[in-house]
C-alpha cells in the first residue's frame, strides 16, 4: 500500500547572507527598515545565487533567462545526483521524471538539459510543473505517488528548484517586494519515489484542495521588467477560514485522529501564525518548518524537501503518522498522509517520547 520516498537531497548556492547583511542592503530601497533589527525581522540565513551586488542590478529578460537555466541546472543537477546516490541508482534507473519551478521559464524544460548529466534514458516520462508555485513540490510527489500506484515497478525522481532572487525588482518599492525579500531564498530539493517498502519514510495517501476565488491573493505577475510578487493581506485571514475544514476532511478520511509529525510548507511568519490559529496547534508543532525556515528561508516548491530532508534525521526509533502540507497560489493546498517505519537497528536504539500533535485544539 501507498509508496515510500527512497531518499531525499536538497542543494543550496555557494553564496549566503544572514540576517543583518540582508537587512542592510535592503534598507537602500526601503528605508523605513533602518529601526529594525536584524533579530526583529524574523529572517535567518539566505542563499543567493549570484552576489548580491549582480542580484540589485536589473537586467532585461534574456539575460534572466541565461542566468536562470545555468543556476537552476547546476542546483537541481546537484540535489538530483545526490538523491539518485543515496539508495544506489543511476540516472538509467529513472522511470518518470518530474521537474517544478516557478521563479524561472524554460522551452525545452529543464530535464532536457540534465538529461545527459544524469543519464536519464530516452523513454523517461517527463513532466514539468511551473505554475503551482511553493505547493508545486508536494505535489510533484503526490503526482509521483499516483503514478507508482499504477506502475509499482518504477522509480521516480522528483526535482524543484526555484531562483527567486533573480526575480528582485529594484524599482518596485511595494510591501509585496519588501516581503518576498525577507523570506525567499533559493534553494533545490529531489527525492526519489518507489514502491512501497518494509521501513522508511512511506506515502500512504495524498489529495489537493484548492480554494474557489482566490487566485488573485498569492501569485507571480509577469510584466515588462519580469515577475512582480502578489501577497495580499488577506490570505492569513483566508488560511484561518479555510485551512481547518480541509484539513480535518483529509485527516478523517485517512482515519487520522492525530499526529506524530507534521511537515508543513516553511512559508514565514505570517503562514506559521496562520496555520497554528487555523489547525489550534500546540507550541512547538512547527518546529521542523521553523527550523527551515531559518536556515534556508522560503524556497518555494523545494521548501518541502529540505523539511522533509531533515523530518527524515528526527523521526528516530518510534513509528508514527504525519501530515505533509504544502500551500500555493489558488490558494491551493497539497495534503499527504506519511506514515514513518523505523530500521530494525534504529528501533533497537534508546526511544525517545514523542508527543502527539491534535489538530483543532
């Protein structure tokens, strides 16, 4: 039953900024930020794919196309090959490969330019998701999970790679920008996806719920000088309304009354404050997201790699049952129901208490 992730990788660009160098180039276009300290402001480290002295430069959209596919081939190349490593496959061994993106548009897409460096066979399914924005990683696994319950012979290798500083306006002075800056940074993730097996981290369900009427709250718009970042105010206030009842449907139809675990979308503050009032979790049921959150900030749709990534080191000893949450522009949510089977060596290791998370107080 369901499908196991055999392994997950993420990558990030050699180049980094904490929190205080961040707030201090960003004060050049918002000055309103010279009160605030970099303690206050709710951001970690973030990685940059070029200097941020070329990122504050503009440039016209050739030239972001040129310096999108380089970066986003070398990173995604990078998270893949080290996916592929870790249960010892090769590229040849990859059935269907799903490739997601959001901060950048490339025709062919970008597994056909790493077809060669992962050696992916000329009859590997393709499919490349660009519109689904942070929830796109979650649900190019759940894609991957339907398909091998049709194929349970085949592997899937999943990819996601987002370059949100290229996309940096230096003339749009908006909150939206101000915002999009102080959380997103980029990032890649890849997992590879088979049949169901006796331990690890398994898929046993997964479902989207998308709700009606908001596809003007979160989003990219694509104008002359490139993407401009939609983040209305509204969307806590949406989340609040809509989040539990979903959520609670999925969790009852998958015969979840609570949770070991929760792996959800490291979106920022403001959607760690949603998602507690909305789910009534209790402290520190987001630990795992913060902790992402702050070492890499948002990375869109790899975001739920690198959660996954280090929820696979924490799970230890104990089986349990978890919930993976990505969230997107719709607004859109990705559901999956993860269910973790410990080694038998690690279940002969000194178990620690985890406690239970209810969801809806």
């Amino acid at each position: 039953m369901g499908s196991s992730i055999l392994s997950v990788a993420t990558a990030v660009p050699r180049h980094s900024l904490d929190a205080a160098s961040a707030l201090a180039q960003l004060r050049r276009f918002w000055p309103q930020l010279e009160r605030l300290e970099a303690a206050d402001a709710g951001i970690g480290t973030r990685y940059t794919c070029e200097p941020v002295e070329r990122l504050l430069h503009a440039r016209n959209l050739s030239e972001l196309r040129l310096a999108y596919l380089a970066h986003s081939k070398q990173l995604a190349g990078q998270a893949a090959e080290r996916a592929l490593a870790e249960p010892g496959l090769r590229g040849c061994d990859v059935d269907m490969v799903v490739t997601v993106s959001c901060t950048g548009y490339l025709v062919p897409s970008l597994d056909v330019h790493l077809a060669g460096e992962l050696g992916l066979r000329p009859d590997v399914i393709r499919v490349p998701i660009t519109e689904l924005g942070c929830s796109g990683g979650a649900a190019a696994i759940a894609l991957a999970h339907r398909h091998l319950l049709a194929f349970p012979d085949h592997k899937v290798l999943v990819m996601a790679v987002e370059l949100p500083s290229l996309n940096f306006q230096a003339s749009d002075r908006s909150l939206d920008n101000l915002t999009a800056c102080l959380v997103f940074g980029d990032g890649a993730g890849a997992a590879v996806i088979g049949a169901a097996e006796a331990r690890g981290l398994r898929i046993m369900t997964t479902a989207s719920h998308l709700v009606r009427e908001t596809g003007d709250l979160l989003g990219f718009e694509l104008r002359d000088s490139g993407f401009h970042v939609v983040l209305d105010r509204r969307l806590p206030r949406v989340l609040d309304r809509e989040l539990r009842p979903a959520v609670e449907r999925f969790m009852a139809a998958a015969g979840l009354g609570s949770l070991d675990f929760l792996a959800a979308h490291a979106g920022g503050p403001r959607i760690f404050d949603a998602l507690e009032s909305a789910l009534a979790l209790p402290p520190g049921a987001l630990k795992l997201s913060r902790e992402v959150f702050a070492a890499v900030g948002n990375t869109s749709s790899a975001s739920i790699f690198f959660i996954l990534e280090r929820l696979i080191r924490s799970l230890g000893s104990r089986p349990g049952e978890g919930l993976g949450l990505g969230l997107g522009p719709g607004i859109s949510l990705e559901l999956m129901h993860l269910a973790w089977i410990p080694s038998e060596n690690s279940r002969n290791e000194a178990s620690t208490r985890r406690e239970r998370l209810p969801v809806g107080g």
